[in-house]
C-alpha cells in the first residue's frame, strides 16, 4: 500500500488500474478530461491502450469490442457524452459485455454549467437507454472511495458480465485528498469466467447457475457470436417470447442475485434517530457535517449515505434505522427521493434538495430540511 | 428448410443452420458475399491468414447481417458503430483480421464520422460498404448515396439532395486501400478483397450492388435480371483510374477500380513503435 495526494478524477484512473484496466477510448469533456489525460501518460506503461475516439459514441462502441477481445475496458464523461452513450449502453446489456462507465456529473440539462457540479444525472444513470435493464451504479464521496468504488465497478462488471456506472460530480473529480493505492494482492480483483472448453463457448449466453454466462474472447476459434438482437443461448437472433422473457429477466436478475455483493451503504448515528437523513455522493458530505451538528445540539438525527445507488437494497434501507421521519437531500430537483418515498411507504419521508452549481454548504443542508424537523 | 451438408465449396464459410439468407430474390450481396469467401478462402489455403483470428463485424442492415451468416467470430451490433466496435476489438488484439461489413447507410450515413476518422488513423481493419442506393431494410427510404431525383418512401417529389462519393472522401484521408468493384464483376470483388486481406492499414472497398425488390421498385427496375444489366451497363471498370475518375453516378457511369494502393505505417504499427512517422 502507498500513500499519495491526488484528486478524484485521478484516483479513479488509478483505480481502473488497479482493477486492471488494459483499454481506454475517451473524447475530451469537462469535468472528466484529466482521467484520460492521466490514463494517457500511466496506461501504456501497463502494457495497455488508450485512444481518442471521434465521440463518446465511438468511445463505448470501442471499449465494448475491446472488451469482447479479451481486455478489461473503461470510457469517462460527464452529462452530454453521457447522454450519447444510451444505445450503446443497452448493447453491453444485451451483449453481456463488462465495461466502466464513468460520468462525472455537471449542471444540465444540455452543455448547461461544464465546471460545476451537479447530481441531475441519478435517474439517468438508471434508465436512459430502451428496453429493460439494471446497471449497477454506484457514487462515491471521497477521493478514496473513488478509488475504491472504481476497482468494485470492475469487479461488480466482470463478476456479472454487465456494464457499471460509476457517477462522480464535479466536486469529487477536482477534489485533492490523501489516497492509499494497493499494491497487486492487497485488494481482491476479480476477472470474468471464460468457457471451459470449445462445447461450452459454443453457447456464450447460455447462463451457469450464478445466472452469468462464461465469456468466450474473441480469436479463439469459437465462432462467437456477438448479438444486439434478442438471442437465445447460442446468439441467434429469437423473436420469440419464450426467448425474450428469458433473455430479458434473467439480464436482471443476474443484478439481483447478487445484490448483497453490489448494495454497499453507510449509516451513523442510526440506532437511536428519530430523523434519518438520506444523502449520497459529494452532497452527503455536508450532511453528514450537518448531521453532527445536529447530534452536538442534541437532536437524535441519523444518516445513511448509498455508496450504491443501484440497485438498492430496499430491505437494508428500511431496516437501518426506526426514524419516522426520512429527509432526502440531495444535489438536484429531488430524484433518490421517489424511491425512499417507496421504500419508507408507511413513515413520512420529505425531499429536501438543493440545487445549486457548489457544493451545498452544510447551511444549506439545514435549511433545506429544517422546514420537515 | 436449413441445409445440413456441405454441398457448395463455401458452405465451411457458412452458419449452415442459418441459411437462407433474409436477402430479397434478386439481391447482390450474395454475390458480394461469396466473392470475399472465395477471396477468404484462397487466403486461409495459402496460410496467409488464420480462419481463428478472422473477425466480422456489422452494423444494422441487410448488409450488416452477413456477419451472423459467416462461420467466424462475428459482431452485430447497433446502427453505425460497427467500425469503433472493430478498432476496440483490433487494438486489444492486433492478431484479430477486422472486416467491418454494412450498407452505405450503415457505413457512411449514420457511422460517417467514425468512417472519416478511421481511415484517418489508418486504423487497421478492412471496411467493405455495399452500395445499393437505397435503405433497403427499412422500405425504401432516401440514403446518402441516393441519385438526385429518386422518388423514395421519404423523398415522395423526387431526392433533392446531392449523392455521397464515399470513394473520394476516404480517397482523401490516409487510407492504405482504397477501390470500388460491382456486383456485375465479381471477379474484381474477389481480388480487391483478397488484395485487402494480405495489407495493414485501413482498407476501403465499396461494392456496388443490386436492390431490385426496394430500389428497383423505386426507378422501375423491380426485375432482377433488368436490373442487374442495367448496373451492368452503367459500370466502367478502369484499372488505372484517377480519384477524380471515381464517379458514381447512375447516368454518367458508376466508375470501378483501385483508387489508392499504399502502405503508409498502419495506426498499430505506430503504437507498436514499429514504424514511427512522429
């Protein structure tokens, strides 16, 4: 393990390499830029490659087939090339295809505020392409869980052959804090399954019991078929609805099989709070700040922070705490809200965000919720 | 009802299980296709390429979907980004032959720009575009190649905008192959492909090809045998012909041939420091 002082952008970059990213393709945008500027300088040196697609749709398209070839594959941008990915994020969902996305959240909608933050993108991240699908996503804090949540999108993607959003913001990215990187074997770092021989790769969608299929790599001689159409377990093309429902509900409940692998969440103060305030990403920051505030003035307020955002554990969540109370605060017009509104039916659950190009300062923090304490 | 034994010298190149094709009667990409087996094949018996590291990939398409109709690894993904799915795919694993397969609507309507900026890069990977004037898929609607005046589902008062030469666009970047062949000589189809196999670089064939059920339908042309000698009658093969030659064009004449024959560095071969232009 070492010790370094880095920003957020980089210690994702650092913790792709860490997971073992071997390709990068990227097209230049603010606020995410410096990950391939970074990975640009680092990536060779590990024997890897990173280039500057055409566009953001250029750059998904790439790190899906070199993802196919055998390499673990990873693009960064924030709103606007987030939005150009759709299609193709549902073509690793339908292909089955590890890949990391990042996207550093910035105002929108449209180019709206490049530098400043945001947190507008969380349903985004969880429904913006068609059809049906679960993305794990997951959004970090700090510069270490930057860090940290990077090496669990790659392990979340290669151990459930999926796509994974990473969402950072503004904030976080530009953010200079102490990170301790792990040496190889300090950290676990987990690799696809790949067919165990020339019959089994003969079906690459045909699930083992974890519901996740063996990946075959392409150049192998296995015939793979790489298919964006509804497939059956071979990849032949299978309008059909017995094929169809398969296909579609096994795409997601291989995510909810393994839910206790992917849900992290972080909860303080919790045990005895009468109001839980509901927080994720750079906002939980100052609610937390405030949260302490509050318990100095002795209020019984608890937190609970979602490293992951989805999918949620909706049984962790209603169970971390009594609180009659929920106050879910957060960096855009009220989002997470709709579903601990949900989760929390039959207690009083209140959306208090706070839209704003900053950081919210925890000031804001409490007036936002004071109104509902 | 699927054939279950080889009985044409192409079927190994085949997914048997899947043949017949979806293609139209009357249609060229059978022919197209079957020229770059042929090409394919005489490649793989000379040892020159491994079938293993053969890799196609298409687009959306009638074009596209050769791809899942060849016994190889194959791709088929969404509409436009077979060429940056091909270069992830080659720069992960240089061994890897990429033939990236699809219409002009594909290639050089929805994917134009990662056309343009591959054959900038001289990414190595081999783009073969079939050129049918029409999208075909869909119903007939107006494509980037379509001639001026063709009434199409969307262009009811006659198309009027001017026709794409892709020939002369890639002709401009720094592609190491670039040429143009027909359905009517397939021949030519076979040697350019096979030419293209054995190089590095961005390789760039346009196939003109025949779409009597949707295009003919749209300029009168709906027998097969009426179009194909139409096209016939309309390709000049030049085998010395100049960029500014490389007309397509359904009255002045649909010029075919090889345009550009190099073998500039390759973008691997750059990333590799084999070959440094920097």
């Amino acid at each position: 393990m070492r010790k370094t002082f880095t920003s957020g952008n980089m210690a994702v970059a650092e913790g792709a390499l860490t997971a073992g990213l071997k390709f990068y393709a990227g097209y230049p945008i603010t606020p995410s830029s410096e990950i391939m500027e970074y990975l640009a300088e680092k990536l060779p040196q590990h024997g890897g490659v990173v280039i500057q697609m055409e566009d953001e749709i250029g750059s998904i398209n790439a790190i899906i087939g070199a993802s196919w070839a055998g390499f673990k594959a990873m693009t960064a941008t924030s709103g606007p090339g987030f939005s150009l990915m759709a299609e193709a994020m549902g073509l690793a969902v339908i292909t089955e295809t590890p890949i990391v996305v990042v996207n550093v959240m910035r105002a929108g909608p449209s180019t709206g505020v490049p530098t400043k933050t945001s947190q507008s993108d969380v349903l985004q991240a969880r429904w913006f392409a068609h059809g049906d699908y679960l993305i794990p996503c997951y959004a970090p804090w700090s510069v270490q869980e930057a860090y940290d949540l990077t090496i669990k999108a790659f392990n979340t993607a290669e151990l459930l052959r999926t796509p994974v959003i990473l969402l950072s913001d503004a904030v976080i990215a530009h953010l200079w804090e102490p990170l301790m990187i792990y040496e190889p074997g300090e950290v676990e770092v987990i690799s696809r399954k790949i067919p165990i021989d020339k019959q089994r790769a003969k079906f690459p969608y045909k699930p083992d019991s974890d519901l996740v299929p063996p990946m075959p790599i392409l150049g192998h001689g296995y015939k793979t078929i790489i298919e964006s159409l509804t497939h059956n377990e071979r990849g032949f093309y299978a309008p059909m609805n017995t094929e169809y429902k398969a296909l579609v509900k096994r795409l997601i409940l291989k995510i909810l099989k393994r839910i206790d692998y992917i849900y992290e969440q972080e909860t303080r103060y919790c045990d005895d709070a009468e109001v839980l305030l509901v927080s994720y990403g750079s906002t939980a920051r100052s609610v937390y700040l405030a949260t302490v505030d509050y318990r100095r003035k002795g209020l019984k307020i608890g937190f609970l922070r979602l490293k992951t955002l989805w999918p949620l554990n909706e049984e962790k969540i209603l169970n971390c705490s009594r609180a009659r109370k929920i106050i879910v605060i957060e960096n855009n017009t009220g989002k997470i809200y709709f579903d601990m509104d949900r989760i929390f039916k039959d207690r009083d659950v209140y959306s208090s965000p706070v839209l704003s190009l900053e950081l919210p300062t925890p000031r804001e923090v409490s007036e936002a919720i004071e109104p509902w304490l | 009802m699927a054939v279950t034994q080889y009985i044409h010298p192409l079927d190994k190149h085949l997914r048997l299980e899947r043949i017949p094709t979806l293609y139209c009667p009357g249609c060229g990409l059978g022919i197209g296709l079957a020229s770059m087996l042929r090409a394919l094949d005489s490649r793989i018996k000379e040892g020159s390429i491994d079938p293993d590291k053969v890799f196609w990939v298409g687009g959306i398409g009638c074009s596209a979907r050769m791809v899942f109709y060849v016994n190889y690894d194959s791709a088929h993904v969404i509409h436009g980004r077979a060429i940056p799915f091909a270069i992830g795919a080659v720069l992960a694993n240089p061994e890897l032959k990429a033939i990236v397969v699809g219409g002009d609507g594909d290639i050089a309507g929805i994917g134009g720009n990662h056309l343009l900026h591959a054959a900038r890069r001289n990414v190595d990977l081999i783009v073969v575009m079939f050129t049918n004037f029409v999208y075909a898929m869909t119903g007939g609607q107006v494509a980037p190649t379509t001639p001026r005046g063709v009434k199409t589902t969307t262009t009811p008062r006659g198309n009027p905008e001017y026709p794409m030469n892709a020939v002369k666009l890639v002709t401009s970047l720094n592609a190491n192959y670039v040429a143009r062949a027909s359905i009517t000589t397939p021949h030519y189809i076979e040697q350019y492909f096979y030419k293209a196999l054995g190089k590095k670089g961005f390789r760039f064939i346009e196939v003109v090809s025949a779409c009597p059920e949707v295009y003919g339908r749209h300029i009168g042309l709906r027998n097969p045998v009426e179009m194909y000698n139409e096209l016939k009658k309309r390709v000049k093969h030049k085998p010395k012909a100049s960029i500014e030659e490389a007309e397509i064009d359904w009255d002045k004449g649909i010029v075919t041939g090889e345009f550009v024959d190099r073998d500039n560095p390759s973008y691997i071969e750059i990333l590799r420091g084999e070959q440094s232009e920097i």
